[in-house]
C-alpha cells in the first residue's frame, strides 16, 4: 500500500511523462490548462494533491482513461467491469472530499463515476472548483449544502442535482455528519 505522498508522486509522473511523450512544455502546458505554472509543477512533482476533477480534465487533454493515472495500468474491459462493495479505488484528491473510483478497467468510458465522501467540518466556507463538462450528482446518506453559480441549495438523501461543471461548485456536509454521494462526471 502506498503513502499518499507515494501516491500523488506515482500520479504525477504519470502526468510528466504523457507531457513529456506528447512534447508539450509545462508552460504550454499549464496555460492549456489555465493554472499557474509553478502549481502545475508541484502537481507533476507530486508535492500537492490533485483534484479528482484536474485529473478528469488532464487524462481528457492525453485521450486516456483516468484509471491510467490513477493506477499505471492500462484499461482493458470492454464489455463490462465490475466493482465489488468497498473496492473501488481510493482518490484523496481534495481534503474537502474522499473519492472511491467505481470504474477504472473499462475502455472508453463516456464518464467517470465517483462515489465522494464527504466530512463535517467547522470552516463551512467550501473551496470551489471547476471543470469541463457536465455532472450529476445523487445524495446517498446525510445532506449537503452544495454551492453553483451564486446559488445554495440543500440536498437530502435521495434528492439529486445535474449541471455544468465548469461553473466553480462545490459541496458541504450538514447537521454535523458525513454525506455521501453519487458522482458521475462527463
């Protein structure tokens, strides 16, 4: 089992290298994909996490499943790939969610699909993000606050939400307990 520093150092030279054979500069590489120079390297370095959501675009721009990335392996299902209960891989992208990948083998998948765990904290002021395309999301267990387009809106287990994911968005866990949900990226 790898630390999460081995992790993050695993992914990001999965990122370097699919750079580096596509002959792209970090620099060209960063303004393609709109962040700074300097936290691009640390992703690459793998000295900072990387948002689930950064991953999705970045295997995106390379044409390769996320499972690369996350794994090093090469998807290879392509008729259907099961995921046993608790088995998924686990992605700390970000310290507001925890990520449990419920498809990494599967060839050409027109989503990536999430389950996310997330923790009551006392900062509820969410750091939000953003990426290309569409998502949906299903609230499992608990509640959330989730945060879009200067909207707030309270989600109960069972209630779900879809929207474009390249408004900045992010989600809170309510009355002090932890939720969970459904997320499917496309």
């Amino acid at each position: 089992m790898f630390t999460l520093n081995e992790y993050n150092k695993n992914i990001g030279n999965r990122v370097k290298e699919l750079r580096e054979l596509s002959d792209i500069t970090i620099q060209d590489f960063a303004e393609e994909l709109d962040i700074d120079e300097t936290m691009y390297k640390q992703y690459e370095n793998g000295e900072v996490d990387i948002p689930a959501s950064f991953l999705c675009e970045i295997a995106n721009k390379f044409q390769v499943d996320l499972g690369l990335l996350l794994t090093g392996e090469e998807t290879r299902m392509n008729i259907f790939d099961v995921t046993r209960a608790d088995k998924g891989i686990s992605v700390e992208r970000r310290k507001e969610y925890k990520y449990e990948n419920l498809c990494t083998k599967f060839i050409d998948k027109k989503a990536e699909i999430f389950i996310v765990t997330v923790d009551p904290k006392e900062d509820t002021v969410p750091s939000l993000n953003s990426h290309p395309g569409q998502e949906f999301n299903y609230v499992l267990e608990g509640s959330l606050k989730f945060y879009i387009h200067n909207n707030e809106i309270t989600l109960n287990e069972g209630d779900s939400i879809f929207f474009d994911s390249s408004h900045r968005h992010a989600m809170v866990a309510l009355n002090d307990k932890k939720a969970k949900f459904l997320a499917i990226i496309m």
